[in-house]
C-alpha cells in the first residue's frame, strides 16, 4: 500500500521542454515543485527543431536565449528548400520568418536547434527535485489538493504525492488528461512517421544552400546540429520491422554511393487535436498533453511554451496568496483559442507543402524542364507566422480593456501590427543599450509610464508584485500616452490595462490589479515577492 512520502506545491508531469520550462519558470517565482518523467532520460531524439521569436523572448527572461542560440543553427539555416530528391537542386524555396533574420518586433531571432540540444540547457536552469523513470499511474483530486500515485520503473516502489496542484505536460497520449476523462476535438490521428538519425557526408548539397528543412518527394531531411548530423522523416513503411533503414535513407537521397549510417530510428504518430478543456479542478494541462499540433511550421512545442508562460505566473499568485483561485479560470479561457487557430494553420501549412508538391508532379509530367521553379502557392503565408507568434491577444477576467470590446488577435498568421491595447503582448521598442521593454519584465506587474513619480504612491501601497518602469516621451507618443499615462503589463508580457493618461483616482492600480488577480487585494501571504 503506498504511502504519502511527499508534499510539494505543484508536481509538473513529463520532462519534455514545456514540463522543464514550467519548473524553470516557477522555481523563479519561489514555488515548490517536483517533476516526474516515466523515462529514464532525457530524450535522445532529436524531436521538435524550431524555437520562434516568441519563445526565444521567454528564454530571454529566463537568462537563457544567449545559451541556446549559441549551440544553435546560423540563422541562414532558417529556410526550407523543396527538391525532387536531397542531391538535386531547388524547385521552390522560402524563408522561417524570424529565425533567417532578425526582425524590428522583436530583441530576439529565432532558433533551430533539436529538442535533444535544447532540453539539457532547460534542466540546468533550476535545481528543484527531478524524477526520471518515474510515471504518475493515478490521481484522486481532493478539496485542497491532488494525490497522485507514482510508481518507479527502475525499483518498482510506489509512492505519492501531495500537490496543491498539477501541471500535466506530459504529452500527445496523456495519462493524466485520460485519467480524468477529458476529450479532445480535432482530426485525431493522421499518419505514422518515422524519424531516421543518421551520419552522411551531405556537405557537397547542402553546405552552400543551408536550410532546416529539405523537402523531397521521398520524405524529408533535416540538419540535426551544427557539427553535423541529419535525420530523415518520411511515413511509416508497412513492414517497419523488416525495413533496411540505410537502403531506405540512400533512396531518398537520391544515389546509393552516399554511405549512410543508421544511429537511431525512432516511429511515431502526427496527431492534431485540442482537449476540450485544459483545466480539471487543480489539475491544468498543457503542451502536447492539451493540444498536439502537426509539425509543419514547426508550431507545437512553442505553443506549449507559451501555455505554461501564461500559467504559471497565475499558479505563484494563487499559491503565494495575491491572487484569488479564479484566476487560473483564465488560463483555459486564453489559450484554448490560441491553440487551436496554431492547430488551424498547421494543418493548412501542411495542405501548403502537399500543393507546391502536386505542382511538382504536374510539371514534370507536362514535359517540363527539371530545373523550372515552382511559385510557391501560399505567397508569403508558410513560414511568415509572425502574426500567430507576436499577435495572439487575450480576452478574459485578467485583462482590463479599454472600452470592454474583445482585442482583435491576428488570425492570419502573417500580419503583425504592434498595439499596446490590453490583452496583447507588449510590443518591444528599445528603452536603452540593448535593453528592451520586454526586460522591463520578470516575476512582478510592470507598469510603463513617462512619469514613474506621479504613480510611485499607488504602486508602493498596492499588495501584489510590482515595479515602476520610466517609458521615454518618445514612446510613449508613438503609444498614445498622455504626460501621466500608463501601461500595465502581466508578469507573462501582454497588457493587463491601459491608460492614456494620468490615473482616474489615487486607487487606479488597485482598482486594476484586484480584477486582474481575482483576488481583494489585501496583503500577501509570507513568502510573496
């Protein structure tokens, strides 16, 4: 019979990169925390390969885009390249938006790097209690807390676990999401993949025309890291038990006199769906375990990314006692839509690349030449996602507008227009040497204002987290801001309210931050920063 052996403030499920992110982003906010992952290691596959500007900018906070972009791809490695095979040349090309460039929206590119790259620099970014080859087999929700019942593959000893709450990221097949019997809306299912690591010598194709991605009509090639390294990704053969992988590669490749060595061979399954909630009484999904969103346009794990960003601010204030419960409402209220308009563009990436494909066929079967170009069918909509990435707007209990209308978020995925009005992310504009408005951010409320003296009294009296940050009058015209005007911005970086200019009475902030919280107001509980 097992026995409760611990007590944690929250327990995080799966050590993938959404689960290590939780545990680096609430061990700044100073809670409590234990995750557990059924493997025995961190993964050894190369898996998700894109970060966006989004989730480089949330590294930034956490003090670790220098790290990850310094064993990442050049940003000329941000491009996909479509080719009848990996050794012929290019019938159509485009560029990653924000990862090939930097981009004016943002202090930050993007990266391409591998998931197996990229998750040893997230365990390093907080010591607090990690247990690998450890699975959650159940969990019973009680009035204060969730028990979970832990068993160790390696010893095979159950134990549980206490938790005022639980972050579930532990993936696609989700234990805890189908242990509470929540279901999910979507597709489903849409193939079988397998992912072929492998050692080549592809330098006389691809070392001039570098790109993250190379899309053949026998699967596709991805450059694995920066001193080498590829992988192939195609669908499942029938026989996968009996498959000569290195045969396979070769054709793919285009000639069997390249040499190809097998390191790893991993199959798996595209799902696309969206659980049809991402919060079960104390229990909140999220990443893949909340929404699985095909590969293409590589939006998966940076829409997890930005699950746990927008959680777990709100789970430190619960716990720490300056806001009220209600706020967690707001998490499933502001990402289910963002999750599934990424699942929605995903899927429509994917139909983009089975188009430029079909071109392809049609070409050559009309006799064409092989070295024709392909104009590429989605203009400049695959790959160009800053929209999606930067746009997404939040509508809830925890965002103050203006005049009470929803925010507008992009839909499109391509067209960014930088906004300060509540429920977006706050835009970046630099206030001095390399420091943006975004690192005015961090475990507190910011407020952005010409005139940090006018505010100061409000800002010392207020019971949450919060600090006064000068905006140069030059921003502040660019924003509409009056002389005493203001912007309050969430610890998770989009505008909790607005106003343009000075503050309607001496208890603004508090008349502000008390519905964004959910909470009175009163003074926090030891322990609060």
């Amino acid at each position: 019979m097992p026995v409760a052996d611990a007590e944690v403030e929250v327990l995080i499920v799966g050590g993938g990169p959404v689960g290590l992110t939780a545990r680096a982003l609430l061990a700044r906010w100073g809670v409590s925390t234990v995750l557990v992952e059924k493997h025995a290691e961190l993964s050894p596959f190369p898996r998700s390969r894109l970060l966006n500007v989004r989730s480089m900018e949330i590294f930034r906070q956490l003090g670790l885009a220098a790290t990850i972009a310094a064993r990442a791809f050049a940003p000329g490695f941000g491009r996909i390249r479509f080719r009848d095979t990996l050794l012929d040349r290019d019938f159509a090309t485009d560029a990653m938006v924000g990862i090939n460039a930097p981009i004016p929206e943002s202090p930050v590119i993007g990266a391409l790097t591998s998931q197996d790259r990229l998750e040893p620099t997230l365990l390093a970014a907080a010591d607090t209690p990690l247990r690998f080859g450890v699975e959650l087999i159940d969990l019973t929700e009680e009035t204060q807390s969730v028990v979970a019942t832990l068993v160790d593959h390696q010893t095979g000893e159950e134990t549980r676990v206490r938790a005022r709450y639980v972050l579930a990221a532990d993936g696609a097949n989700s234990t805890v999401r189908q242990r509470l019997g929540i279901d999910t809306t979507g597709p489903g299912a849409l193939g079988s993949f397998t992912t072929v690591v492998f050692d080549a010598d592809l330098n006389r194709w691809s070392a001039h025309q570098p790109a993250g991605v190379y899309a053949t009509a026998h699967g596709s090639f991805l450059p694995l890291y920066p001193e080498g390294g590829w992988a192939w990704l195609g669908p499942t053969p029938q026989d996968a038990a009996h498959a000569d992988w290195p045969d396979l590669v070769s054709g793919a490749l285009g000639s069997a006199d390249v040499r190809v060595d097998v390191l790893r061979v991993q199959h798996w399954v595209i799902n696309a769906f969206v659980a049809e909630r991402f919060r079960h009484g104390r229990v909140l999904l999220a990443g893949d375990a909340a929404h699985a969103i095909p590969p293409s346009g590589g939006l998966g794990m940076n829409v997890g990314l930005a699950d746990v960003h927008n959680l777990c601010w709100k789970l430190a204030g619960v716990l720490h006692g300056w806001a009220g419960p209600a706020l967690l409402e707001t998490y499933d209220t502001e990402r289910q839509p963002v999750a599934h308009r990424n699942l929605r563009q995903a899927v429509a990436n994917t139909q983009r690349a089975f188009q430029v494909q079909n071109r392809r066929r049609e070409q050559l079967q009309a006799g064409e030449t092989a070295s024709a170009q392909i104009e590429a069918p989605w203009s400049d909509r695959y790959y160009a996602q800053i929209g999606l990435v930067l746009g997404v707007a939040y509508h809830s209990a925890a965002v103050l507008t203006d005049d009470g209308a929803p925010p507008e978020p992009s839909d499109t995925g391509t067209d960014y227009v930088p906004t300060t009005q509540p429920g977006h992310r706050m835009p970046h504009l630099w206030l001095k040497d390399n420091h943006s408005t975004l690192d005015a951010l961090g475990e507190w409320f910011t407020l952005l204002t010409p005139d940090p003296a006018h505010w100061e009294q409000q800002a010392t009296a207020a019971a949450w987290p919060l600090h006064i940050e000068s905006l140069p009058n030059e921003h502040a015209d660019l924003w509409g801001l009056g002389a005493q005007g203001a912007l309050l911005v969430r610890p998770d970086g989009h505008i909790g309210a607005r106003w343009p200019d000075r503050p309607p009475s001496e208890s603004t902030l508090h008349h502000a931050l008390a519905p964004i919280t959910g909470s009175t107001g009163h003074a926090p509980t030891a322990g609060s920063r």
